[in-house]
C-alpha cells in the first residue's frame, strides 16, 4: 500500500510539473523573458486555478483506469 502511495504521490507531482512547464512555454511563446516567466510560474503554481488543473489531469488519467478494457473478453 505505501509503494502505491509513493506512486500516486510521483503522478501528481509529474503531472503538476508538466502543467508548469506548458503554462512557461505558453508565456514565453507570447515574449515573456526568462525572469518574467520564472516569476509568472511561481506565483500561478500557488493559485486554486494551478490546483484545478492538476485535479483535472489527475481525475482524466484515473478515469482511463476506470473504463472496461475492451479486449477482455467476459
């Protein structure tokens, strides 16, 4: 049980670092510099909207868990 732990902990985490790093991207695709972006990044991973977008990720990969696998036969 602690082993899951350790891996729902390590998706979060990968998941909150992808969604930092695209939102970086995005800011530096509209000309942000380096220590615009860098600033922009850790005030938005501080906000209830970077914690909503990491739910929602969280919650479409467990849903993917969720639904029946169609080459099982029953």
């Amino acid at each position: 049980m602690c082993e899951n732990l350790r891996k729902s902990e390590q998706m979060v985490k990968d998941v909150a670092d992808t969604i930092a790093i695209d939102y970086a991207q995005e800011l530096k695709s509209l000309g942000f510099t380096k220590e615009q972006i860098r600033t922009e990044v850790i005030k938005y991973i501080g906000t209830p909207q970077f914690i909503d977008a990491v739910k929602r990720k969280v919650e479409e990969y467990i849903a993917l868990f969720d639904e029946p696998d169609k080459t099982q036969l029953h």
